[in-house]
C-alpha cells in the first residue's frame, strides 16, 4: 500500500556510493541511470547518451535550484563518472551519458582515431576512473594545486595541509575516485578558515587602562544617533569591566559598538517612558500616534492642531505636572469635539447640557457653562 505522504515513485540511493562520491553526486547519478532506462538513446562511441534540457534537468531535482543542478553535474564530470556534451545550436540541450568505458572489455573499447573523445573537463590525478583508497605517500597532483593557486591560495599553504588530510582518510579507510578532488576542496575550505582568523586577528586590540574606542568606531555610533557626551562616559565603564575578567586582546571596537547600541536603545526608551511627571513645556506637540488614534475617532487633525495652543497655556497657567500629556491632550480634544457648534446640531451634547434644557434652561446659562467647563482637566 503506497503511503499518501510518497506519491512518487521514491528514489533508492547506495550508502556506499554515496559515502564514496558524496551523496547529492548519488543522487544525481541514480536519476540519470534512471533515465537512461526510460529514455530514448543514442549509441556513440560505445556509450549510450540522452539529450536533456535544462527544463528536463530542473523536472528531473525540483528539490535543487539551477545553480545546485550545475554545481553537482559538473562535480560528476570532474570525478570522470558522467561525459557532457553541449547539443550542436542549443544552449540549453545537452547529450549526456554515464562513463562506463573500463567496465568495456577491451576488445570492445573504441579506438583514439575511429572515436575521439567528446570534450570534457577531465580531474586531474584520477586517469584510472576508480575508486580507491589513499594512499600512505599521496601527494596532490600540480594541476590540482594549480587550481588552488587560482584563488590565491600560496603552494606552500595547501600543501602543508597534506599529512593531516592523508592521516584523516587513511584512519577512516574510505576510498574515494579522486583523492586530488577531495584534496582541494579541503584546501578551500581551510583557507577560507585561515582568511577569517587572520582578518579577527588584525582588528584585535589590547584591553589597557587607557583603551579608547577608534574614530572609526565613535563615527559609526554617532551616525546612529548615539550622544558623543554618552559614548564618552561609557569608556571608563566599558574598559574596567573588561578588565577586571582579566580581558587582554580581543575586538574591543566591535564589543564597544555594540555594548554602546544596547545601552543607548535602554537609555532613550526610559527617557521616553520613564512615568515621572512633568510641567508642560512651552514647544509642546502632541506625537503623531496623538493623530492616528484621532483619525481612527473621525476627529479632524486640523481641529486638534487648533487646539494646541490653548492647551498648553492653560498648563503652563496651572503649574501642574503630569507623566502623559498626550493622554491628558486627547482628553481635551474628545470633550471639545463633542462640544463644537456643529455636534450641538445633530444632537451630540453635553450631558449637563441635556439636564439644562430639559429644566428649560438653555442660553446663556447654558452655553456659558459649555464653554467653561474644565472637567477634561481633572
């Protein structure tokens, strides 16, 4: 019974081929075996090739994107296990075939001159095109270390790294088709290694008394919009706490930046919200998330703008101190909104006003009351 989380046929990969060329080479390997049971092919020099497009190569692994699918044809091509040979016109046809030829019996192998070889990058050291182990002597062929130096990467590096890599494959007692192959892609990998421990190295400096952070690093906080005036006092800080865990070398300039990043976000939210109250000062506006609540009330803002003025003088009159002048503003606004001229109209009225006009006593009285009231300011 076939489980409805598989519906395809799944696909059966070797753990010893894939423990001995690397397990997406298998992978791709398996699918083109499949192929080429299913496919029609092309008898050419003792091989049989199908021609795949891109689009097919991309249907075939939909579990890899383009850049995967080329990365791993061309791995194959390199381990002499798959021959690609670009289809005369197309760009993107290709006639591929599985390199079988030493599994040929001799007298069967076709001859130089009666069948040239198609073209292909062929991997240097590997002439015999089976799999083996290391060994106890190997040395990395030129053309590989050539393809080393290609990066940048000096002679003398990769090979220093040879008795380690034949030490560590010789105790695992794997065999491999290409022992240069897996070589440099070791090498790369180290020097990529070497490349990130030499650049930390060389922005490493000492945890003395007098550390300062570098011109490069204060620019780069106060570009952030960090106060030199708190960046200066938080050196002395900084440096003796280091100092008393016994720091010596380290990338102090990029702890520093980020020590002062955090310690700034803490310092300007409990500026912000810090609950302590405050007389109103002679600038103040209110913030804009005051707009966006008034906007969501169908409040106009040109309305509340107005109101600005007058609100400011009559604390600045009383004295008082409050931890939220925002909040206490859209109060104000709220009450004034429901009291304008127009709301009076359709019926929008104080309730003490009802009160009034209910006991017959609308005018004066009335519309002095609305226009004093300054129970908002409770």
């Amino acid at each position: 019974m076939q489980s409805s989380l598989i519906p395809e046929r799944p696909l059966v990969i070797s753990p010893t081929l894939a423990a001995t060329i690397g397990l997406e080479e298998a992978v791709m390997l398996h699918v083109m075996s499949e192929q080429l049971a299913f496919r029609v092919t092309q008898r050419q020099q003792n091989l049989d090739w199908i021609e795949l497009t891109q689009q097919d190569l991309m249907d075939l692994m939909p579990y890899w994107a383009w850049i995967d699918v080329r990365r791993v044809l061309q791995s194959l091509q390199d381990l002499g296990l798959l021959l690609v040979n670009a289809k005369t016109g197309r760009d993107d046809s290709w006639l591929i075939a599985i390199n079988q030829r030493n599994q040929v019996a001799a007298s069967e192998r076709p001859r130089a001159a009666a069948a040239p070889e198609l073209p292909k990058r062929a991997a240097p050291g590997n002439t015999e095109g089976r799999a083996g182990y290391i060994a106890g002597d190997w040395q990395p062929d030129r053309e590989w270390l050539a393809l080393c130096r290609q990066h940048g990467i000096p002679e003398s590096f990769a090979l220093s790294l040879v008795p380690g890599f034949v030490m560590y494959w010789r105790e695992r007692a794997q065999s491999r088709f290409s022992w240069g192959n897996v070589f440099y892609k070791h090498v790369l990998k180290e020097w990529r290694h070497e490349q990130t421990r030499r650049g930390a190295s060389e922005f490493e400096t000492d945890m003395a008394p007098g550390w300062r952070p570098s011109g490069e690093a204060v620019s780069i906080l106060v570009n952030a919009g960090v106060s030199e005036a708190f960046i200066e006092d938080a050196v002395p800080e900084f440096v003796l706490y280091w100092r008393e865990r016994g720091a010596g070398k380290g990338p102090w300039n990029t702890r520093f930046i980020e020590h002062i990043r955090r310690q700034w976000a803490r310092f300007s939210v409990s500026l912000k919200h810090d609950g302590l109250p405050r007389p109103i000062p002679e600038d103040w506006q209110p913030s804009d998330e005051v707009f966006d609540i008034l906007s969501l009330a169908e409040i106009d803002a040109g309305f509340a703008r107005e109101k600005v003025p007058e609100f400011v003088l009559y604390w600045r009159d009383t004295g008082q101190a409050l931890a939220s002048w925002n909040t206490k503003f859209l109060q104000f606004i709220k009450f004034s909104w429901a009291r304008r001229p127009e709301a009076a109209g359709t019926g929008v009225v104080d309730a003490r006003d009802q009160h009034a006009a209910e006991r017959g006593r609308q005018g004066l009285e009335a519309t002095f009351r609305r226009f004093t009231d300054r129970s908002w300011a409770e």
